[in-house]
C-alpha cells in the first residue's frame, strides 16, 4: 500500500470515526459538541450527511444561535452532495429567512438582503438570478397567505432592483387594479412600460390599453398634463414610481407630441 493511500485510509478512518462521535452526540442531546463534530468533518471532507445535519442544527438553534442564512447555505451544500432531502429544507429556510423583519424592510434593503443570501448560499456568479428565485418564492407565498401588502414590497424589489420584466408587469398589474396599494393608472403605465422595453409582449397590450383609455377620455391638454406628471415623477423620484431620468425624457417626448397632436394612438 502506497503513502498516498495509507494517508487516505487514515482520513476516512478519521471522518467515520467523527462521524459517530456526531451521532453520539444528538443522541445524548448534546448538541454544541455535535455542531464542533460537524464542522471538523466538513473541514477535512464534503460530507453530504454533515451538511445536512448542521444546517438543521443552525435552522432549529440547538447547539448554536438560530442561523436561517447558515442554515439553507448547509442545506445547499447537502443537496450539492446528493441530499436530495436537503432541497425540502433549503426552501423551507429561505422562506424563514427573508420572513424575518420583512414589515420593516424597504424594497431597497429587501433586494440588498437577498443578495447577500444568495451571494452566501450560492456563489457570487449566481447572486442575481438566486436573489430573483429566492424573492419569487416569497411573492408566491404572500400570494398564499394574502399578504398583498409584502407582495407589492417584494414585488417593487424585484421590479425596480433586480429589473425583472416579470415583476415589472406585475407592478403594472398591482396598481392597475389596486392590489396591495392605492390604485394608480399612471404607474401602470410606467411599469408596463418598463416591462414592455424587455419584451413582455403582454406589458405592451397592457401599456397601449391605458395609453388609449386616457386619450379617449381626456381632451389633449388633459391628457398631456397626465403625461407630464409622469414624466415629472420619474424625472424627481418624487410620485409612486422610482426615479427615472431616462423615462422622464421619453414622457416629456411623449408629453409634447400629445400637444401637437401627433401621439394619441398608443405607446
């Protein structure tokens, strides 16, 4: 037997034996030990089975604070080493994690938190489209529980941070219809548009809809003057849409053909 392998056997001998010293540990409820024990086998190996069982210690708090980030990191690990078990509990600890002070994050830090999620669970190179995934989920389980009020934050998170074209129209969809906020066909309008510029072949529909309800039902001054108040919240930030220079120049564009009357057949 060569070095090399003398040195492997010697190491495996070493992971079981921790292994079991772990087990031994839950068995007896002591769980700090069995935390030590997990974290010095996934040291020398990635062992599926101590991820797994280190991220339910950090999910439960047994053995160490009560750690959701740490916990779906484990968890990811485990179900990266065949744990197929473990995918159950990474969603489950996502879920958890971003449930926390979500009633007084704004979208802003909502976006900023579930980059650091994902920038720790999975990996800088997959920080953006994960922080979309993980905030899709919390959308879907809003939805669920009716909390229209956290779909519309975490929905603006994703729409206005993470440019998601899908949210961008699901904005346009919030305040067309007054879900979760005060109704406003003006920032429909914006977010369809939004949606529209990454080809959301709806959001254009949506856009052209609005764009031609307001000029059937308004004179052109009117709808001009509605126009550019769009375009003035974008350009300061200052109305139910975010600040948008680029966008405030195109409804001032707008604004102006509606004037000459050039522009009254859609976006």
């Amino acid at each position: 037997m060569s070095t090399t392998e003398k040195g492997e056997r010697l190491s495996q001998t070493v992971i079981e034996a921790k292994c079991f010293l772990a087990e031994m540990a839950l068995k007896h409820s002591d769980y700090e030990y069995a935390v030590q024990i997990y974290r010095e086998i996934l040291d020398l190996t990635d062992s599926g089975l101590a991820a797994y069982q280190l991220g339910a210690l950090c999910a439960m708090g047994k053995g160490t604070k009560q750690d959701f980030l740490e916990a779906a990191y484990w968890f990811f690990q485990a179900q990266s080493q065949g744990k197929e078990e473990a995918g159950r509990l990474l969603a489950r600890s996502t879920l958890d994690y971003f449930r926390q002070d979500l009633d007084r994050l704004t979208p802003e830090l909502l976006w900023k938190k579930a980059a650091d999620f994902s920038e720790r669970v999975f990996g800088e190179q997959e920080t953006r489209a994960a922080s979309i995934s993980c905030l899709k989920q919390m959308v879907n389980f809003c939805i669920e529980k009716e909390d229209f009020e956290n779909e519309v934050k975490i929905v603006r998170a994703l729409a206005e941070y993470g440019k998601d074209a899908e949210s961008q129209n699901r904005m346009g969809v919030l305040y067309n219809r007054g879900i979760g906020l005060e109704r406003n066909d003006l920032a429909a309008l914006y977010w369809f548009n939004k949606a529209e510029e990454q080809g959301s072949a709806g959001a254009r529909a949506d856009c052209d809809g609005i764009f031609q309800a307001y000029s059937r039902s308004l004179g052109r001054e009117d709808f001009a003057e509605q126009i550019g108040l769009l375009a003035q919240w974008c350009r300061t930030g200052r109305g139910p849409v975010p600040l948008d220079r680029e966008r405030g120049a195109f409804w001032t564009g707008r604004m102006e053909k509606i004037l000459t009357g050039s522009d009254r057949k859609g976006i």
